[in-house]
C-alpha cells in the first residue's frame, strides 16, 4: 500500500521549507522531498567563492531572519547553508532527505508521486526543486575543437583548477562577470563574450543597490502586471557581485578583461562573435540610467531625498574602439571555454502534461495548469522579487492559500 | 513586416503611418502558428556586362503561400569609374548600406508608434569603411568586407533625447539587417 498524505513538497530548499512553513501554519498534512541535504544546491552545485548577491539584512524568511555583526555583509555560501538548515530546524519541516523524486503522475483524486523510497499519494504537490538544475548551453558547443576544455557554473569550483592560458566566458550575468573577476585575478587572461545583459551599481546614492531595489518597490511588481512577463522571465541576472564593488563591464575592463560580441557561432574552428556589442551595452546603460531615475522620483516622492546621498550618474560602458569578431579555438590562445549562460529547471520527472517545449512549466502565477500541481521558486513567479530568498514569503503564503481552498473546495 | 515588430501597446493619438496594431495580431497569430512565420525571400541577378549587373524582386514565400510585390523592382548594380567601371548602378556592398538604413528606420518607426512618440523627421546617414586591398588580394590580412560601419540618426520627434536613443536602441535589437550584417550567417552557393 502506497503512503498517504495531503500535500507532497519536492525539494527543501528555501522555497520548499517556505511551502511548509505555510502549510503547517494551516494544519495540512505534508512531507518535504529532497533529493540530498536540506539547501542541496547551494551545498554542492555553487563554486567556492560565490556569495550572495542580497544583504545579509535582507536574508529573510517566514519568522527567521539575519540577526548576526554584518547587516551590510553577504553571506558565504556555508553562510546560507547554515541560514537555510537554521529555518528547517525552526520551522519543525518534515524533511526527508535522500529521497529522490523518480516521477509525478496524475491519479483520480491527486498525484501518485514515485520515489527510489517507494510511492507517495497525495492531493496536491508543491514543485520546488530549483530554477536552476541545469546548466542552459548553446549548441554551438558541439563545434568547439576538442583541444579546448569546456566546462560550466555546475562543474567550476575555482580559477586553480583550469589549465593555465587563456578563458573565454560566454555570457556576462551575475554567473558569468563573477567568473571572469576571479579568473582574470588568478593570472589567466579572459575573453568576455557579451549578449543582452543587466548592469546595475553595487551601491547608488550611498545604498545598496538592492536597498533601493525593495524600498522603492521595483521588486513587488506583480506578475500579470509586468508589460512583457516572458521577458521579464528570461531576463539575466543583473552584474552584481556578493562584494562591496561594482562589476560592470567598466570594472572588468580595468582588471584587463577583453569584452566581445555574443558568441554567434563556431565554423571551421573559429568562434565567430557579434558586431552588435555596442547595442547591447547601450541597451544595457539606457536601463540602468532609467532604473536609477525610478529610485531618484521615489526618493522624492516619499520624501526620503534626505536620508540618502545626492543622485549621480555612471560613466557609461567604454566599448572598445573595435573588438574581435573572431576567435581561432586552434591557435591555443583559449584552453577553457566557461559556459556561463544560463540554467534551466529540470522537470524531467514531471509526467504531467504542463511543460511547453522549451522545458518551462505552464503556471499562472505558481498554480500549475493540473488541478492541485503548484510551484515556487521560478522567477517572477509572482512578483520581480520571487528567486530572491526574501522574495519567497509573499509567493508561498498566496501559493499555500490557494492550496488550502482547493482543498476545501474539493471535500 | 520583415524587419520590426514591437512590443507594448499601441497609442492612438500619434500617427507615424505604421499600422502597429496588424503587426502586434501577427506576433500573436504566429506563435501559435510558427509555420506561417516561415518567409523565403528572393532576388534573381543577371549580368548585363563587365562588373554591371540587373537585379529584379518580385516575389516571396510568406504565411504559407507564394506572395507577390505590388510590382516588381529593378536594382542596377555596377562598380564606380575610379574601379575603371561605368557607374551605371550603385555598387553591390553599398546595397547593404540600403537595406540596413531602411531596415533600422523602418524599425525606428515602429517602435515610436507602438511608444506613443510622434516622428517628425528622421534621417539616417551610414558609413562603411572598407579598406579594399582585402577584394584586390594585395594584403590577405585584410578582410573583403566592411571594417566597420557607423549609423548616424537625425531624429526630431516630441520626445526626450534618452527616449530617441532608447528607440534606436530598441530598432537595432529588432533588426533583421542589423542582424544579418552583426551575425554570421550560413550561405550556400550552388551553381544549377
């Protein structure tokens, strides 16, 4: 006989132990499946030196929060661990760990969730398994040269480990400027390849850059009212680092980066890049300039033009007077290629019929389109804010509401 | 139809002659439908005489169906007097210059209209420097094609100067020339 319980919660991570939290508040039966440790993914799919990219202060969860000597610091990621196992322990969340998740199937009244620990049967699941399970790679991949060793975030620890020479780092999000920092100060020049990108200062007007973000409630834009929600779905994360620096493309040009183009394609062992650098990076300074006036009308609005410094203004992004269009991967210049862009979920196991074919699950808002299936986690599930770790208690709260009066509805 | 389609909404109080509200039910139609989405466009060339040559486009594959222009048109190529050429056309890589300043003003455009920001004038002035010795074979370090080229817009529309750059801006990213000309793209030659 298969288990019984109302609600299965897969993955116990920050939004999977959010999901409990809330359901526990709300006396619903439920178990918390994960597939190794509580906080899984930031134990042992980061690389060594990552930290977040939100102030400690802002590491928030349902009824936890940062209480340690740093507000303004970010925290490591055996910091986060820690943070994450404090809440679980906290919030008494009927963790299993070990217990990985083979398949989800639709039954008459529910969902017959099968694991390497046997079956589960529940009324409703909660997916929280991760945005980011997967490395996204282009297939130009598969015409780079054998000689040229290729590796992603998932398989870096740090800058040590790859051959000495040259890197090339494709794809200039969080993931990626971060890698090129930290390779380019191991002694290994890098290459920048560079598509549409999010250049935000660390600090603007003497504050935190995410300061401004969730005072002037740029983060709470809901879902159903951003104008393009794909796009905002698809959008890089922004060239932050867990640092008290800016990196943007300025900074790494200082340490010696060289930006190119979006990596286009590989023929006969060159890697050909855009001429459309220029572009980007102006899309990229117009963004910024309008984020930062946003802030500078909030500011004023709510009258709180005092209690922060003088609006400035960035220098913009200094493109080179021509960069290179073309890279022979032959010539030994590049020994590693560092894919940095992008990941995706991975729902694999997820036999019901609510995945498009790009791989993204069919959702309004986390209710998956299956009577009782929800999610949390995705980005701008429901608002700006919801793949940050403070983005998660406004989501689960909504999610685990609905939840709770499907259940009524449905006795 | 072949080089912008916006985003955002349409706003009717402006006028910039571009009918925003057909190409925004087009992006709709096909993303249900990406096979109508599926366009061949075509030219036929004939060599007159010497480097002088007759392009003629009259038709196209589009929506699931062979399409006509209004009528055809006929492009003159040929290469200027100091090629020691007869000039009786424009030269074949200035035809790129054609087809990316109507392809980005044509995107401009569009994104005003679908902006809400009335056009009263624009112009765009392009350049190309080619160092020909690639062509001519005399330095095989040189590359036959441009080097680089610069877009000048002129642009007097009511709105701010970052909203005229966030409209170029926004033009180039929709560009099919932009991007055929920034991107490499695969091209066969076969002879029949």
């Amino acid at each position: 006989m298969p288990e019984r319980t109302t609600t299965v919660v897969i993955g116990a991570g920050h939004a999977g132990l959010a999901a409990s939290h809330f359901l526990r508040a709300r006396a619903i039966d439920h178990v918390v499946l994960e597939r190794g440790d509580v906080a899984n993914s930031w134990r042992r799919e980061r690389w060594d030196s990552l930290r977040l990219l939100t102030p400690n202060w802002q590491s928030r969860l349902p009824g936890h929060r940062y209480r340690g000597p740093d507000p303004d610091g970010y925290m490591t990621m055996g910091e986060v661990v820690e943070f994450i196992d404090h809440f679980a322990a906290l919030s008494h969340a009927p963790v299993r760990t070990n217990t990985n998740v083979k398949s989800v199937h639709r039954t008459d009244d529910g969902y017959d969730v099968s694991t390497d620990r046997g079956e589960i049967r529940c009324r409703t699941v909660v997916i929280a398994s991760g945005a980011c399970n997967l490395p996204a790679v282009p297939r130009l991949h598969e015409g780079v040269p054998a000689t040229v060793e290729q590796i992603t975030p998932f398989g870096y620890r740090g800058a040590e480990a790859l051959p000495d020479g040259g890197v090339l780092v494709v794809g200039a999000s969080a993931t990626g400027v971060q890698l090129a920092a930290e390779i380019q100060r191991s002694g290994r020049p890098v290459t920048l390849s560079t598509g549409e990108h999010v250049r935000l200062p660390r600090t603007y007007r003497g504050r935190d850059v995410l300061w401004w973000m969730e005072a002037a409630r740029v983060w709470e834009e809901r879902y159903d009212e951003v104008p393009d929600i794909d796009r905002a779905r698809r959008l890089a994360s922004p060239q932050l680092a867990g640092i008290r620096e800016t990196l943007d493309i300025n900074a790494l040009c200082a340490m010696g980066v060289e930006p190119v183009g979006r990596a286009a394609t590989v023929r006969d062992g060159e890697l050909l890049f855009s001429g459309g650098l220029r572009n980007v990076i102006s899309l990229a300074d117009l963004k910024m300039d309008r984020l930062l006036t946003t802030f500078d009308q909030w500011a004023m609005t709510s009258q709180k033009d005092s209690d922060v410094k003088p609006p400035e203004r960035f220098e913009p992004t200094r493109v080179p007077a021509s960069t290179r269009l073309r890279l022979d991967l032959r010539s030994g210049e590049i020994r590693t290629i560092v894919w940095a862009t992008g990941f995706r979920p991975d729902h694999t196991w997820l036999d019901v019929p609510v995945v498009d074919e790009k791989g993204h699950l069919n959702h309004d808002g986390g209710i998956v389109d299956s009577p009782g299936l929800y999610a949390l986690g995705l980005p701008v599930l429901r608002r700006r804010k919801s793949t940050f770790i403070h983005g998660i208690e406004d989501d689960a709260r909504e999610v685990i509401d609905h939840l709770t009066r499907y259940l009524a509805v449905r006795h | 139809m072949g080089c912008t389609v916006p985003t955002m909404t349409t706003i009717d109080s402006i006028d910039n002659g571009v009918n925003v509200q057909a190409l925004l039910d087009a992006r709709e139609a096909v993303r249900t439908a990406p096979e109508a989405a599926q366009f061949t466009w075509r030219s036929t060339t004939r060599w007159e005489n010497g480097v002088h040559s007759t392009t003629t486009v009259k038709d196209y594959f589009g929506l699931g169906a062979e399409q006509n222009h209004k009528a055809p048109t006929t492009f003159t190529a040929d290469h200027p007097e100091t090629f020691a050429a007869t000039d009786k056309g424009i030269t074949p890589i200035e035809y790129l210059l054609v087809g990316l300043g109507s392809c980005l003003t044509a995107g401009v455009a569009s994104v005003a209209q679908n902006r809400g920001i009335q056009l009263r004038s624009v112009e765009a002035t392009l350049e190309g420097a080619h160092d020909i010795r690639g062509i001519l074979g005399a330095d095989s370090d040189v590359r036959n094609g441009f080097n680089g080229i610069k877009v000048t817009f002129t642009i007097d529309a009511d709105a701010s100067k970052e909203d005229i750059e966030a409209l170029v801006a926004q033009s180039q990213k929709r560009s099919a020339v932009f991007d055929a000309l920034t991107n490499p793209t695969d091209v066969t030659v076969d002879v029949a």
